[in-house]
C-alpha cells in the first residue's frame, strides 16, 4: 500500500531523531576539533535588530597630575567605551526526494488520506531517509568548520571567520565594526615565518611564549587551547624533541617495562596543542599564500566566541512540497555570529 504525505513526514521526523541517538560509523569524514570546540562554549543571543553589540573598554583617559599647595588643576571629560557590532550570517543545507526516485526504491506516494504502508515500505523510506540526514548532518559540519576557519572572502553572505578576526595582516581592515587600522587596540598579535630548518634553536617555542605574553598583557584573558595544521604540530614536536621538553611518566604498576613511540599529546604552558584535519582541508579548497597546515591560533573562550541567534542554531526543518514539483524536502538551517571583544587577546602563527 502507498503513503500519504503525513505517514511520509511522521517517519521522516522518526528517522531524523532515530538518527540522532544512533550515529552510523563514518568512513570519509575527518575531525573538526576547532567547531567542537566553538559549538561547546557557543552563547546564544537573542536576534535583536541587525547587529550584536559587545562593549569594549579601550582607555582609562587619564589626566592624573602632581600639584602642590595652591597649584591649578585639570578635569577632562571620558570616553573609554566602545561598541563592537557583528551581523548574523545564515547557513542552509537539505536535501529532496522526488516521487519517481521513491517509486524506483519500491515506495508510493498518494494522495488518498486513508492510505496504509506497509513495514517493508516504511522500512526502504526511513533507511533511505536515515543515509540522507547523515550526510547532511556531516556536510553541515564540515562546511561550517571550514567557514568558521576561512577568512569570509568566499562570499558576502558567509561569516568572516577566524582568517579575518585573528588576521595574518591585523592592522589592516574593519573588524566588527571598529578600524584597526587606526585603532592600534584592536589588533591581534601575529609571529609568522618562524624558521625551523634547526630544531634545537626553539624558535617556535620562543615565539609561542612571545604570543602567549602578548595575548595576557591586556584584560587578563589568558589563552587556553592552541589549534594547529599539521606541519606547525609535527615541527613542533620535533623542536620538542631536539630541545627536550619531554614529560616522562614511568609506569610502577608492575606490568613490566615498555615502550611507547607516540605521543599522546602535546602542550604549551599548560594548554593542548590540537591538530585539526580542517586546515588541511582549507588549504586544499582556498590554496591560501601562507597555508594553514604551517598555522596555529592561540585562542580563549573570553575572547572568541560563536554566538547563535537563539531558537535559530540547527534547526531542522519539514517544507511543504510546493504545488509544481513532485518533490518532498527536509533541511536544517543555522543562524550566528562570530565574535570577539578582545582582538588584542589572540594571536596567530606561521612557520616557514
């Protein structure tokens, strides 16, 4: 027996939450440990006229004196405070199925309201419906990891990520609305081309302490994860090597010795060092002068956040099939922003 179009949506929704709580295993898709990051410490914010606004503090204006006795003094009026202003970007992504497409698979689509499917209709409809919102789940993902990493030239309508927020070029541009280029405040630190042709010298280590201190010179933000493309991690851990900044941990449990030649993981004053697959990916799609592989950024949960418009982050969505297509649609839609309120408080680096 056929479906009718409640029974088609009734199982779509079904599949997309059944979905949810039993993830397939992935084979193509790589890790987005920046997006993870984000989305875990995003703060939603209500969508209230077309900007997000965060106040900054930029001066304290002082006019402080030394007088004596009868001595005149000054008075001066303030105006330390800024206002940042970050528009909200949307991101669609969905998928369709037309009634011939079904029909091949052995489901029919009618009108008669009265219709009853049959288990082995309705089991082809909600596997084909489950394969669909996976790669639609994951390729939203994936496209929001790289937007979220990419720099926003791609498009007018794409968030300006972290290549415009911690910028290679960062006393140049609008960012959020304020003018770095004449706003030395609002700059973020870089420390590019650091040479690695000799390992022992350190000089990525040298150069990480240099951001980590000008990060922390302002505002008390200290950074607190270091995301990386591959060959910054790889040279850095051959500078590690070579320099020995090696945590070694003996195992008195009594099982014997061994020997592990990997490492599990690797810090920076505390913080993890994460490689994410993402910058390789971006560099494959943008082919940028100086390629991501070779980065790191040195962010803070204080000074970087993904702000969702709220009610409005990964909603799933049920279109009706419009009147002149034959086609039934289901979709997912996002709306946010990327912002900071302390651009002084991130920094960049390259090797060369």
């Amino acid at each position: 027996m056929p479906f009718n179009q409640t029974q088609i949506d009734q199982i779509g929704h079904y599949a997309i939450n059944f979905y949810a709580k039993n993830e397939p295993v992935d084979q193509v898709n790589t890790g987005h440990p920046f997006y993870d990051w984000l989305v875990r410490n995003k703060q939603e914010e209500p969508a209230v006229g077309q900007f997000f606004s965060e106040n900054i503090y930029i001066s304290n204006d002082s006019n402080g004196q030394n007088y004596f006795g009868a001595d005149q003094v000054t008075y001066n009026s303030r105006d330390p405070g800024r206002q940042t202003q970050w528009a909200w970007y949307n991101y669609h992504n969905g998928f369709g199925f037309d009634e011939d497409t079904l029909k091949a698979a052995g489901v029919i689509k009618t009108d008669d309201r009265e219709a009853q499917a049959s288990e082995a209709e309705r089991s082809i409809l909600m596997n084909r419906l489950k394969v669909a919102y996976m790669s639609m789940r994951l390729g939203t993902q994936e496209d929001l990891a790289i937007e979220f990493l990419w720099d926003g030239t791609q498009s007018t309508k794409a968030v300006p990520g972290v290549g415009n927020i911690i910028s290679l070029t960062p006393n140049t541009g609008t960012v959020g609305g304020i003018d770095a280029g004449t706003n030395t405040y609002w700059r973020n630190n870089t420390s590019l081309g650091i040479v690695t042709s000799t390992p022992a010298n350190g000089n990525i280590n040298a150069a990480l302490k240099s951001m980590w201190r000008a990060n922390t010179r302002r505002g008390g933000a200290a950074p607190t994860v270091i995301f990386a493309g591959q060959a910054f991690i790889e040279a850095l851990e051959a500078e590690n090597r070579a320099i020995s900044h090696l945590n070694v941990t003996m195992d008195n449990s009594g099982r014997g010795t061994s020997y592990d030649g990997g490492v599990n993981k690797t810090d920076f004053n505390g913080i993890p060092v994460i490689w994410d697959p993402t910058f390789e990916t971006i560099d494959a799609k943008y082919s940028p002068a100086t390629p991501y592989t070779k980065r790191a950024y040195m962010v803070s949960e204080r000074a970087l956040v993904l702000r969702p418009v709220q009610g409005f982050w990964m909603l799933d969505r049920k279109p009706p099939r419009v009147y002149d297509r034959y086609v039934h649609y289901w979709g997912r839609t996002a709306s946010y922003r990327l912002t900071t309120n302390r651009r002084n408080g991130l920094a960049v680096l390259s090797i060369a």
